[in-house]
C-alpha cells in the first residue's frame, strides 16, 4: 500500500454537506455569523455570559473539569477550583465566539488578531537543517495557534473528525485555508504516522497535540501535574526519525488587546532520549509549562485521567 498523499480532498465544500438533515446546522451556522458581525467588545460579553451558563447547565463537563483541577492543583481550595472551572467555561465559549476570524476572514485580519512571541526559532533551526516539530495543547485559542503558523510555513498534522460533517468541514477548512498554498496537509490517525513522518522530512513544520487520553494501548503512565496520565510516547519517535526539534507552544486570548498571544517556547532540550517512558515524562512536563501561561483556557472538560493505573479507581464519576 503506498503512503497516502493528503486527505485535503476530504476538507473541501461538496454538494452533500447541503443535504436536508444538516439543513438545522447551516441555519444555526447563518445565524452565528450573522452576530460575528457585532463589534468584539459585544462578541467576547456576549461569549463571556453564554460561558456563565453553560456552566450552569452542563454539570457533565462542569463535574469533569472541577475533577481535572482538584488533582492537577491539590493545593486549591475547593472554591478556588470551582471558580477556576467557571473562568474556564467563560474563556471556551468567548474563544467558541471568535473561530469566525479563522474561518472567513482575510489572513490580514487574522494577523491583526494574534501576537506572536518566539517564532523566530522557526526560522533559526529551519536555517540550521533541522526539522521543526511544533507541540501544541487543547486550548480554546488551538485554532489561532495552528493559523499562526500555517499562515507562514508549510506545516502538516494528525486531525481528528468530528461527528457532525458540516462542523468537521468548517474545523478543516479553517486549519487548512492558510497553509493550503504551502502545501500543508491533514492525516487521520487510521493513517498512521508514515505520512506524517515523509510530510516533515521533507521541510514541513509538523503541527501535534499529544495531550488526550486515548487509551492504553501503546500507551506509558507518565506524571501529569504529578498525576499518572496513560500517554503515548510517539514524540520522541517522531523527533528521532524526522532529526526534529520539538517547540512547545500554546495560545492565549488577552481580553484586554482582545488578541491572542501565541508563545512558542525554547526547544526541548535532550530530546528524545530514546527512552518512551522519559521522553513522555518530558513532554508531560513540556505541556504543563505552556498550560501555566493561561490555566483557564485549557480545556479542562475532557477526561485526561480516563485510563488508570491498574489497581487504581477510576477518577470520574459514571453519568
């Protein structure tokens, strides 16, 4: 079987998305842009107040969310965590509010929406012959983070679906608007990681986020917020094979400027080891620097922790 080329064909607008049973999706799709035309102070209250709710309303994530906090931050009260949960739903929906900039606007007003700091290291190792691996978390702000560099450099990546194929096409499109022109391609995870590798050999930044749970097969236990966390130790693989440096990196929304900073970090330094277990330790650690630069806007209301330790309870409570 050859490796496969790109799914891009997969992201682009067909006929069907217009089929009747996703006819509700594209009114509520109509009407949210249609208030993406009001001024952004009005946008990030309107955000702002829609996230106070939604708190409310959602006691599944709400729950998940205050359990992530209590064992990442056990020095916390449990008012401090709950107050941290509500600030983390406020920041979801108000950046939920702002993914029009991504998906429809000129590049010049993306731009103008986001502050880059540390990209200069792109150029640096790129310069040097090295591979760049960029590592990125499931914040709010994710979306302005993978425009800030696809808009400017070839770059490639693991996507995920989503069920809804209306919202799946508007995700893809807005990720790959920018770096279409690069060359930038999309991977599922059916496709493994030989495309991925071939893509970045060959000069293209590699977008990656590595920090859900998926399970443990292939997976290690390795601290996060000194809670074991089942992780797959592919980076460090993936370093190696493509004689990559690894950047973390994260993006966070300023309510003040009303822009988001998007921080690339210092390269990890030696890395890989050649050790799965210390290479996902040392990731781990990597993401925990960046969640610290914003802790609200991390997305807390997915269940890292699912997979235990064996011999160890769950930590989430069934629905």
């Amino acid at each position: 079987m050859s490796v496969k080329e790109s799914n891009l064909h997969l992201y682009r607008f067909h006929p069907r998305l217009l089929h009747p049973r996703h006819w509700l999706t594209w009114l509520g799709l109509i009407v949210y842009f249609l208030f993406t035309l009001l001024p952004m102070p009005v946008i990030d209250w309107v955000g702002f107040r829609l996230g106070e709710t939604a708190a409310r309303k959602n006691r599944k994530r709400f729950n998940i969310a205050r359990t992530n906090l209590s064992l990442c931050f056990p020095d916390r009260t449990e008012q401090q965590i709950d107050d941290l949960v509500i600030d983390h739903f406020r920041a979801q929906l108000r950046s939920a509010m702002h993914l029009f900039i991504v998906w429809s606007r000129p590049v010049f007003v993306v731009r103008a929406r986001i502050i880059r700091e540390g990209f200069e290291q792109l150029d640096h190792y790129r310069r040097q012959g090295k591979q760049v691996i960029v590592l990125l978390t499931h914040s709010v702000g994710l979306d302005f983070a993978v425009a800030s560099v696809s808009m400017d450099y070839p770059t490639n990546g693991p996507y995920k679906p989503m069920r809804n194929t209306v919202i799946d096409f508007m995700f893809t499109h807005g990720r790959t608007r920018f770096g279409a022109r690069f060359g930038g391609k999309l991977f599922t995870r059916d496709d493994g990681l030989r495309p991925l590798i071939r893509e970045t050999r060959a000069g293209k930044v590699l977008v990656y986020l590595a920090d859900e749970d998926l399970g443990m097969e292939q997976a290690v236990f390795a601290p996060f917020f000194g809670v074991p966390k089942a992780t797959i130790p592919v980076l460090g693989r993936m370093a190696k094979a493509c004689n990559a440096v690894v950047l973390p990196c994260v993006s966070c929304y300023d309510p003040k400027l009303r822009k988001y900073r998007v921080k690339m970090f210092p390269a990890l330094a030696d890395f890989p080891s050649g050790d799965d277990t210390t290479d996902a330790a040392a990731m781990n650690r990597a993401i925990e620097h960046t969640i610290l630069e914003c802790p609200q806007q991390y997305l807390w209301t997915f269940r890292y922790f699912q997979t235990r330790p064996a011999g160890q309870p769950p930590v989430y409570k069934s629905a």
